[in-house]
C-alpha cells in the first residue's frame, strides 16, 4: 500500500536534514531557520471522509487500520513533488477519548471525534485506578499501532503519537473539577499531576518501543520519536502564566526530561504562554493553533522572537503577502509556517515563491 | 471599607465561605436584600467579568469567583423570595447538537446568574428539538448557544430554523457564541446577538432585559 518513505518527497534527506537543524538550533536559542509547510485540501480532507463510527474497536482493528493507512497513502502520494518541510508520518485517528482513556475509561466515538468521561470524582481518586497498561485502551492503542505498523513495514514511513501534556491529561480525568483543584487541592493536584507525567512516559516508552520494533533499521522510522515528545498544553491555555509556572511547567518538563526534547502545541488565544512553554528546558517546537477570533500569530512576530527564545514556532498564514511582509522579522527566530492551499497546483506555486524569498 | 465593597472583594477572590458570612452578617443587620445583592455580589461578579474580558484573570478566577456568588446567593435567596424578588430575566443555555465542551457554555451561565439571570442549563449536545421543548416549558426571554467546533457550529442554525419553525422567534432573543462563532457568522443564521466572551455575553443579555 505505501511506497517507500523516499518516493513521497522530492528530497528527503533534505527535508530531514533542514528540520533536524532547525530543532537543533532551537534547542540552543539560535535563530534563523524559516521553513514553510504547504497545506493543500488533500492534508486534511481524508479526516473527514474517515468516520470513526464506522468501526468496532473488539473486531475490526484490522479494517480499521487498512482504510485508515489507505488514506494517509493516498494523501501522501497527491503531493508527493511538493518540496516543502511536511515528513509523512502515520498515527491512529481515534479523536481526542484515546489521549486520556489509555489511563481509564471509555471512549464515546462520533462521526469525526470522540469523547472520554471525566471519571476521578474525587482528586486523589487515581490512587485507586488499576496499575497504568492494564486498561482496555491502552492495550487498544497498542494493537491499532501494531496494525498499522505492520501495513507501513517496510516503507521506512515514520510513526508518530502525540499526548496530552500532564495537565490536559488530569483535566480529562477531573473535567471542570480541575480548574478548582487549582485553588483548593493545590497538594493533590500536584500528585495527579506527576502521576499523569508518570502515565504519559509509561504509555509513550510502550509506543515508541512497537514503534522501534518495526522502524529500528529504517533510516527515519523513528525520527519524530526518538529522544521526542510530542505534547499538547490545551487546558493550560485557560489559565495564567504564574499557574503555569506553578502547576503545568514541573510535571510537563518532568517529561520532556525522559524523552529529551519536546515538541509542544497551546493556542494564541494564549500567546502569553509562549513565552512560559518556551522557557521550559530543551523546547524544540511550537505549534502555536490560531484561533478564531483570537489574535493571530503572524501578526505578532517581533513579539514572538522574543518570546520564544529560539524555539521554532509553527504558526499559519492565510496569504504569501504575511509570509513576504514579515520575512525579515520571521528570520530573527525559527518558525514553520504553514499556508492552506486549494490545490496541489497552488502548493508547488507556494513553494517555489517561498524558495525564492 | 463597607460590607458591599466587602462582599465584592472576597467574591472576586474567590473566597465563599467569607461571602457566605459576610451576606449573612448584613442580613443580620437589616439591609435590605436587593441592596446586598445588587450592591455586593452583582459589583463584584461584574468586576471579574470585566477582568476576564481583558485577560486579567483567568477560567479558575472566574469559576471560583462564581462559586463565592453561590454561596452567597444560598444565604441570600429565601429573604429574596420574601420581598418577592424575582432575576431579572430567564435564559434557556446549552452547548448544541454534536458538542460536548462546556467550559465556555459554563462561564456564560455563571455570568448570567452573576447579573441575576436565572439560567435553564440544558447541558451538552443539545438538540434542537430540545431547545424548542424547553422554550415552550419555561417562557425565557433569552436562548444562549455555545459551540466550540467548526463542525458543530452549522448546529446553532439548525435550532435557530427550529425556533423559527415552531412560531416561537418573536418570544426570544436568541445569542450565540463559542471559539468559531463570529458576528458575521452570527448575523447570516439569524442570531440576535453575537458576544466574544462571556463577560460581553452577560452586558448583552442585560441590555435585551432592559428593551
């Protein structure tokens, strides 16, 4: 089904080289890495032609994985010319339930995203849970992978698996309960919050030691998890910089430590986070999600240098004219920038003009 | 300091067990309910509105905040039932069909209740038929919802086209909002109001109370 790695870009090697630098110099606080990720429809509309209540997870893991690796191959081969920094990589969709029901729980699925329950009623609840890797999903997790380990074997395609950072994690576990817990179980908190650090270095060792079963002797199999970790800080985007400092950046920084370096995401309806989560040790990445009706990255640049300190950030734009307006201030700092695109046509075009910059 | 500024000021730091005594204490010293509450605790949920709306506190400030109006509320509800005060209007609130956040749904129903909005709280993924349900059942004058998808905000119209559909436009004003919702947006399916957070919400839905 999936040709090798190498035959869905013009250059690999290239592309891994030019990202490889940039985290490197990210992780040293040195700027100067612009690269751009051309966002053509065909990235993106397999998600919602992939309905996830399609499938029974007790019987059809093997469906599942086909349809899915299915898409992600023809995605990958619809712009496979297109010289910018995207490294194909393949993950399970399973929506958002999977990113906290490996710890306990079900998972709601719907057409296009699934749900988890919160289920620690009580703060110090988690004490009482089954030891982590015994839940029926995160055994679930690990076949799914393994299904579409086994397709991709061979083509040397990376694998990938982001997470919850420990405070999204415990405020899928608590819900709303948790901005509470901030105020009035500050102890506790910190307990859910180390054993959510502790869960999340378990289930990713576990992923990423599948992962090396199949990917060790590719070449960059294990690119995007080796000496990695892909976090998100979603509920920390709710609250301010001295509870971050306070509550998230501890336990998240516990994790990155493990792995060694990692790659983040929060939102610019928080921007004022960027400046906490690039503080954090060996930060390489970014991805800053602009939200509507929020202030928009692009338009911050001069403040977003400064307060990255080096860490690349990826934000989007909407046009080249933001991309060519900012370039300058842009190449003070590292940055990713993503443009969607209608076609794949409009894709080699973005490149071509973001070559000639 | 005197105990409206008072009120306010442990409300707005969240401290609940403070305000319950302190709306207790001025109960006890004959001021008149209304005054307590539209003198202490509304002030003081308006200011950490106003706070949150320019990014001064943040969700757990506003939650704690609320949860301090509450308990305050408690003490003071039955001596506001004896003067026979009634809110100042009735909003039905739901985040629609297909969403399950409700973080955002949450805070508008807390700044509501803070400016004395009594709130039907019909929950997450609601559908229209609901909506319409609980229109004819409780005769708001406000209908409030809230979507944080892109996929999930096409819902707001569907209710929208239901109320329409069951003669009952006129008897609401309806208000949406959420992450993707945008005043644009807002005015093509027909909504009253848009508002960008929930302290606007609030200042949107009192000044439909008081057309």
């Amino acid at each position: 089904m999936f040709l090798n790695v190498n035959e869905y870009k013009p250059d690999l090697a290239k592309t891994i080289k030019t990202m490889t630098k940039t985290y490197q110099d990210a992780v040293n606080h040195k700027g100067g890495n612009v690269t751009f990720r051309a966002l053509p429809n065909s990235d993106i509309d397999f998600y919602s032609s992939f309905d996830l209540t399609q499938y029974n997870y007790e019987t059809d893991i093997e469906k599942y994985a086909e349809n899915l690796c299915q898409k992600l191959s023809n995605s990958f081969y619809v712009r496979k010319d297109i010289d910018d920094n995207m490294i194909p990589a393949i993950s399970p969709v399973l929506g958002i339930g999977d990113y906290s029901a490996f710890v306990t729980g079900d998972i709601d699925f719907r057409p296009d995203t699934s749900w988890s329950t919160p289920s620690l009623k009580n703060i110090t609840d988690f004490k009482d849970l089954p030891p982590i890797g015994t839940s029926k999903w995160y055994k679930k997790f690990l076949l799914i992978s393994e299904a579409m380990l086994k397709i991709s074997n061979g083509s040397g395609i990376p694998f990938m698996r982001g997470f919850f950072s420990p405070m999204d994690l415990a405020g899928a576990l608590r819900g709303e309960e948790i901005y509470y817990d901030l105020y009035d179980n500050p102890d506790e908190l910190h307990e859910l919050l180390d054993y959510c650090a502790d869960a999340t270095i378990q289930f990713a060792e576990d992923i990423y030691s599948l992962a090396r079963k199949y990917l060790k002797d590719t070449e960059y199999g294990m690119w995007l998890l080796e000496g990695n970790i892909n976090m998100s800080e979603d509920i920390s985007c709710m609250i301010s910089g001295d509870l971050y400092r306070e509550f998230c950046a501890p336990h998240t920084q516990k994790v990155i430590d493990h792995f060694g370096v990692g790659h983040m995401h929060c939102h610019s309806r928080a921007m004022y986070l960027v400046k906490e989560i690039c503080s954090l040790k060996n930060v390489a990445n970014l991805w800053l999600a602009t939200d509507p009706n929020q202030p928009r990255p692009i338009e911050h640049i001069e403040q977003l240098v400064e307060d990255a300190n080096g860490v690349c950030l990826a934000i989007d734009c909407d046009n080249f004219n933001e991309i060519e307006n900012n370039i300058d201030a842009l190449r003070k700092g590292n940055f990713s920038i993503c443009m969607p695109l209608n076609s794949i046509e409009e894709a080699y075009e973005a490149v071509e003009k973001f070559n000639n910059l | 300091m005197d105990i409206f500024n008072e009120i306010s000021e442990f409300l707005q730091k969240g401290k609940a067990k403070d305000v319950r005594a302190l709306v207790q204490q001025a109960l006890d010293n004959n001021i008149p309910p209304q005054e307590i509450l539209t003198e202490g605790l509304i002030v003081g949920m308006g200011i950490i509105g106003g706070k949150f709306k320019r990014n001064e506190v943040y969700v757990p400030e506003v939650l704690i905040a609320a949860r301090a109006m509450n308990a305050g509320l408690e003490i003071l509800r039955p001596a506001l039932a004896k003067d026979n005060i009634k809110p100042i209007g009735k909003a039905v609130i739901c985040t629609v069909k297909g969403d399950m956040h409700d973080i955002g749904k949450n805070l508008v129903k807390m700044m509501l209740e803070g400016q004395g909005i009594e709130c039907i709280d019909l929950g997450v993924d609601v559908s229209a038929d609901k909506i319409v349900e609980a229109i004819i059942e409780h005769e708001p004058d406000l209908v409030c919802l809230s979507a944080l998808l892109t996929t999930t905000m096409m819902a707001q119209k569907e209710i929208i086209d239901a109320i329409k559909a069951a003669g009952l436009r006129d008897k609401v004003k309806i208000m949406v909002g959420g992450a993707p919702v945008t005043q644009a947006f807002a005015e093509q399916i027909g909504a009253d109001a848009y508002t960008p957070d929930a302290a606007s919400a609030a200042e949107s839905a009192c000044m439909f109370l008081k057309e």
